[in-house]
C-alpha cells in the first residue's frame, strides 16, 4: 500500500522532544551518521551488515534507514539521475513519522493523533528545514518470519514497491529534490505469518 503527497515548506526546530522517546533511535550506531559520509550505495551494499539477515525483534533502525536511503540512490542512477545528499533533519523527520504510523495505528501523511504533528511540512519544521519544496512517500510492507530477509533485500522490496506507483516515482526522480531521509520500523508483533513495517521517505529541495 502506498500514499503520497507533494508540498511547499517552512521551518523551525523542536523534533528532538519527539526523537528521545524513539529507544531505537537512541541507540548507538555507525550506520546512524557515519556511513553516509564514507559510503556511496556501491561500497555500502558491499558491508557484511547490509547483507546480514533483518531480525524484527532485534533490528539496528539506522541500519535499515541507511540501506533504504542506498536502496534508492541505486535505482536513481540506474535511471540516469543524480545523487542525492543525506539530511539527517530529513531522516529525523521521517524517523519521527514513521514512529508515529506504528504507535498510533494509522498509515497516513496526516497523523491526527498528534496535532504538532499532523503534516509533513509540520514535521519537517520542526527539524529545521526552511524555504524548501518538500515530497512525501510512506510505504506499508511485509516479510515473511522465515524469509530471513536482509536488510538490502527488504530496503530493495520498499523502494522497488514506492517504484512501481507513478506519483511516488516521480518524487524519487524528481530533479528539483536535493536532499533526502528515510526511515523503516517495525510493527511489534507478528500477523499471519509475517511482519510488517512501515517507511517513509521524505525529499527537499531548494
């Protein structure tokens, strides 16, 4: 399932209230900040921990954002677009919806749980971001419990899904968008089988 919507921005910054209280995004990891310095999508889906299988119940969340966001440089470039530059205000963002899209049960650019929250240009405010145009994409999908799924796999079975809808493929295109965040969580508990997750990719440009 997918949803999308495109906007004009504004800003401000007071997203951290909402990050402290995500214990997945407080836990150390080099895939948080580091590895988008030193890696372009090549030499990530070469580390071992990109190939490594994805366990819902123990998983590193900068690992999997980190590989959705490589997940979606390789498909830009094989369509013959540019890089785009990791925003951690972006990921910030799109940690803090995707959080919410999990606690609070809805699969949604509008989160009407949390009024500070409620639109992306709300969000992406409150990390920072000013004077930009802004695209959403939230994505809803699945593995199976005995695929053993790694983290490229599920990030590749994401993008490719965002993909295959013309509008969210439009924003992961776009020329106009410069800078890019993504995030993944997992539902807490499993259903028929499998567990679903929840993503959202959000884009800025000046």
């Amino acid at each position: 399932m997918l949803a999308i919507l495109l906007l004009p921005l504004l800003a401000f910054n007071a997203g951290d209230r909402y990050l402290n209280k995500i214990s997945l995004f407080q836990k150390a990891s080099y895939f948080k900040q580091k590895v988008y310095a030193e890696h372009d999508w090549k030499s990530f889906y070469k580390l071992k921990e990109s190939q490594a299988p994805v366990n819902p119940n123990n998983y590193d969340l900068h690992l999997l954002n980190a590989a959705i966001f490589f997940a979606t440089e390789k498909m830009r470039e094989s369509k013959g677009a540019k890089p785009l530059q990791f925003s951690p205000s972006l990921r910030n963002a799109a940690v803090v919806h995707t959080d919410q899209m999990v606690e609070k049960n809805f699969f949604d650019h509008i989160n009407k749980a949390t009024p500070a929250l409620r639109a992306p240009e709300q969000r992406i405010k409150l990390f920072g971001i000013t004077q930009v145009d802004l695209a959403e994409n939230v994505d809803y999908n699945y593995i199976s419990i005995e695929s053993e799924s790694t983290y490229i796999q599920l990030a590749e079975k994401i993008v490719d899904d965002l993909y295959d809808s013309p509008p969210h493929r439009k924003n992961m295109l776009a020329r106009q968008y410069t800078h890019l965040g993504c995030a993944a969580i997992f539902e807490p508990v499993d259903k028929d089988g499998a567990r679903y997750v929840k993503a959202t990719q959000d884009f800025s440009g000046n």
